[in-house]
C-alpha cells in the first residue's frame, strides 16, 4: 500500500462477491483493481460512468464481449496512468491466488 492509500471495507452479497472475483480474474484483475476503475471512471466522469436507472434497454445496446472490451479497455488505461506516473500495480496471482503490488522495476510484492 502507499502512505496516501487507505483501505475500504464495503459489504456485498457473497455470490455478487463471487461472480466479479471470477469475473476480475479472468480479465487479469482483483477486487482493488476494479474498484479504483470504477472510482477512478466516475470522478473523471464527475459521475456514475454508466447509466443509472430503472429503464434497463440500455444493457441490450452492447453484447458480452462489447461489455468486456470496454471494460478491458477501462483497465489498460488504469495501469497505463500508474505507470507513466511510476506507481506499483495491483494485480492478482491466480496460481497462488493471492493479490500482490508489481513494482516499476518489476519486482512483486505480495499482500
């Protein structure tokens, strides 16, 4: 963690839990990663970075893989700003299936 990181605890259904952690490791993430995109998206955005409402037609705009790819899209540009501004990358081990921070010079460390 960096001195101005803080750790937040949220609570969720376990399944929803379940479902985007297999989610996230499929696409390469954790938890952290996708929770700083989101956040990271929405203040950029000053905003919620989707739709928001009861009228769900928008979800049947982009098919599954257009979902993913824009998700992945999201991601890529999250771990290019921390590199261009030199700060360790969160990522997820899936053989040891445990988080770790890869450092600039590509050293590990895990959490």
């Amino acid at each position: 963690m960096q001195a101005q990181d803080i750790r937040v605890t949220i609570r969720v259904d376990r399944e929803l839990k379940e479902n985007a952690e297999a989610l996230f490791d499929y696409l390469g993430l954790n938890m952290t990663n996708a929770i700083n995109i989101f956040l990271r998206k929405a203040v950029d955005q000053k905003g919620i970075p989707f739709p928001v409402n009861t009228n769900i037609q928008w979800a049947g705009e982009l098919n599954t893989e257009e979902v993913t790819e824009v998700f992945k899209k999201a991601v890529y540009q999250e771990i290019e700003k921390k590199q261009k501004k030199g700060l360790p990358i969160a990522r997820y081990d899936v053989k040891s299936k445990r988080a770790y921070l890869e450092n600039p010079d590509g050293s590990r460390e895990y959490v």
